[in-house]
C-alpha cells in the first residue's frame, strides 16, 4: 500500500496526580505487578483500552461467531464497555442500541469516559460506524456519573469520541451528512467524517489538511493540543496535530501517518508508513509538531508495529503483529530501546502481554493478553500491569519462549486489525 489504510471504523480517568518518586524515572527494563482483568460474561475477548492515572480502566469485552476467527471480515457479535476499578466493573450501558465500542477511548482523572454506541435508530443511509453489522446509528458519547448521554454531530448521523481530557475537552470525528466523493462506490460508510472537538456541550470541525476531505482526532492533552489525522475516505494522508485552531502536518516517510497520542510535553506517537509503503511501524515525534519522525525498530519477525500511548515521562507503548495480522507482542519503548513486555511480565502473571495500548504517570499499562494456562488457557484477557522494584525472576519469555495460541484466537486479532483500518479498505 502507498500510505497507511485510514483508521475509521475502530472498535477500537478531581487533581493533578503527583507521580510517585519511585516511578519517576522508571526504566524499560522494569518489572511488572500484573491484574488480569478477564473479560465479561460469553465474551471471548476483553482488553483494557485506556487507563487513568488512578489506575482506573476503562475495559473493551467483544464476541465473534465460532469459526469466523479466523477471517479478516469476521462478524462482531456484540461489544460493550465496562469501568474497572480496583476488580470492580461496571457496565456503561448504550445510547439504546445493543453495543457500545471504543477507538482506545479515555478515561479522565475524574472518572469521564468517552466512546461511541449504537442507537435504537436505523442509519437512514445504511452505515455502519459502530462496526457490528446492524446498520444502526452509531453515536458518540460521554459518560459521567453513571450516566451516558450523545454527543452533537456536525449535522451527519455518526461519529465517535476517541479522547477527553482533565478539562473536559473530547475529540473525535463527527458526520456532516454530505456524501464523500473520495469514497470507492459501494462502500457502506460513506459520508464525510471530520475531525471534530466538543467543549462546553458544543461541537465545532478542526480543520484539514488542504486537499483532504476527511479526518480524526485521536487524542487531546491537558493543553488542548490534539493530534490524529487528514486524509480521504480511504487513506490518512497526514499525520496532524491542532493547537489553537491550527492543524499541522508531521513529519513521515512520504507513505502517511496516523498521530495517536500526545503528551502534556507535547511528544506524540502513532503510526507512520514505512519508506517503501509496504507496512506501518511505530513512529514517535520526541520534539513534538515541528520535530522529526523517529520510527521504532520491530522485534524480529514481526512485521507491523503501533505506538498508540505516551506518557510525560516519554514513556512510550504498543503492539506490534506477525506477518499473519495476529496481534504479536506488546512493547514499552524508552531512550529508543524497545521492550517487550512478555521479558518483564513474571511467569506467575500466567499472562503473555499482545497488546499494550495506553501508559499513565505511574508508569502503568493497559491492555491484552493471551491466558497460558490452566481452566481459561487460550483465552484474552484484559491486563493491567503496575511498575514493581523488584526482580522480575522468571518471565512469561523464560517459560513460553514459543509465542502461545489463543484459543479463540490470535484469529480475533485479526478482527482488531480490521477495526484498525489495515489490511483493508472499507471504511
């Protein structure tokens, strides 16, 4: 591919918290304290999207039919989002649809979290943003105080809030209703997204890239800055960032790029298409906006990598995935030096970490995980994992040198890349 797919249809926490002097300078090679989350219920997937930094996350449960596991357009069952504090999970409920879904989504320091829902409401024009084959309105939300309400559209049916902040400031991508002339024919979503930001119960569109006729906000920070993407229905042509009103394009290899994330620093992570535009690495923006690209060198036989959370500490993690789209390794990455975390997760975690999405002051991670053994052997599990002082000793890499076979399977990982946006092209 010329430029990386674009990343549409994803599936996919009251005071400033003082980092504790013990973590301040945490290393990669750090041991790991390691809460399986589980997941919920008949659901064959949990996976913990994002994390506050209270250590409160903000877990993804989803279930697929048996034998379309291994099918890239494998159908979504059903999906929902839960609230996990300290083992204690509570359902966010839906907009009156049956699912709910999140594009990493965020949980804010004050317990606010943002995603999207199905409606009760059929798309008048057939789409399916919330990605579960019921063509119902997909919309986003904010959750607060137990409480989900819809977030206004730019005058379209759909859209998805990806990220809020401790302002309470959320970003995403809003519908303005008009059909996407850049769009392949028959494709089933296929309206103008554009990269939005609501404060104050209001939204307004961020601005594009010239050229571009489509967006998404990733992420915003605690200074408002935003970062994600421009492009068109079927390609992010730009990796973008926004401040005051402004968009600016980063720095990539010529093949596109997708900014996932931003710190209070203003260093941001994400996606870059490599330099022959035959895959996607992890790339990070150290000196921000106006700094150069630096890419994240993969595990060896690998062949995808993703930098999706970073830390004001630098601190940067991820996944990367073998050569089959099956979720592979999740990674922390620091002073350019890549860790995978199946080196430092202990062997009693009976855990092996494939995908590491979010990291908070604390230095703690958010994500999946492939049970190894015993009664829930092969299933994924939602992780939290908590920096220790202490001698990791065996690591799940010391006793599964082999990487493990999920048994619902590393085949829902290729429903995940699905809802990433790569490896195919419908929106």
């Amino acid at each position: 591919m010329s430029a990386l797919s674009r990343l549409r249809n994803f599936w996919i926490p009251w005071v400033a918290v003082i980092v504790l002097g013990c973590f301040s300078n945490a290393a990669a090679q750090t041991s790991y304290k390691v809460t399986d989350l589980g997941t919920e219920g008949n659901d064959i997937l949990g996976c913990a999207m994002s994390l506050n930094n209270e250590g409160w996350t903000e877990v993804m449960a989803q279930n697929l039919p048996p034998g379309q596991q291994d099918n890239l357009g494998g159908t979504l069952l059903s999906g929902r989002l839960f609230l996990d504090i300290d083992g204690f999970k509570l359902d966010l409920g839906t907009l009156g649809g049956t699912n709910t879904s999140s594009n990493w989504g965020e949980i804010n320091d004050f317990g606010l979290i943002v995603g999207d829902s199905e409606t009760a409401v059929p798309d008048p024009n057939g789409e399916d943003i919330c990605g579960f084959g019921t063509h119902l309105t997909c919309r986003p939300f904010l959750w607060e105080f137990s409480k989900m309400r819809a977030l206004p559209t730019l005058g379209g049916n759909n859209g998805q809030a990806s990220s809020i902040n401790n302002r309470g400031q959320i970003v995403g991508f809003a519908e303005n209703g008009a059909l996407d002339p850049t769009c392949t024919p028959g494709i089933t979503n296929n309206r103008i997204a554009l990269p939005a930001k609501w404060e104050n119960g209001t939204v307004k569109p961020l601005p594009l890239v010239t050229g571009d006729f489509d967006g998404d906000a990733m992420w915003i920070n605690d200074l408002g800055q935003a970062v994600g993407y421009s492009g068109n229905c079927l390609v992010a042509t730009h990796g973008a960032s926004w401040e005051n009103g402004v968009v600016s394009t980063l720095q990539d290899l010529g093949n596109g790029a997708i900014a996932q994330s931003i710190n209070n620093r203003g260093q941001i992570v994400g996606q870059i298409g490599s330099a022959d535009g035959s895959t996607a690495i992890g790339g990070v923006w150290l000196n921000g906006k106006d700094g150069a690209v630096t890419g994240i060198v993969l595990p060896q036989g690998d062949a995808i990598a993703l930098a999706t959370g970073i830390n004001d500490q630098g601190q940067v993690v991820g996944s990367t995935l073998d050569p089959n789209f099956n979720w592979s390794h999740a990674f922390i990455w620091q002073n350019n030096v890549l860790t995978t975390l199946d080196t430092v997760f202990p062997a009693s975690a009976n855990l092996f970490p494939v995908m590491a999405n979010k990291i908070n002051e604390r230095g703690q991670i958010s994500g999946m995980a492939i049970v190894q053994s015993g009664p829930h052997k092969g299933e994924i599990h939602a992780f939290l994992a908590t920096p220790v002082n202490e001698a990791v000793g065996k690591s799940i890499a010391d006793v599964a040198p082999t990487h493990p076979k999920a048994n619902s399977s590393a085949n829902v990982n290729k429903q995940l890349l699905q809802k990433l946006g790569i490896g195919h092209s419908e929106r």
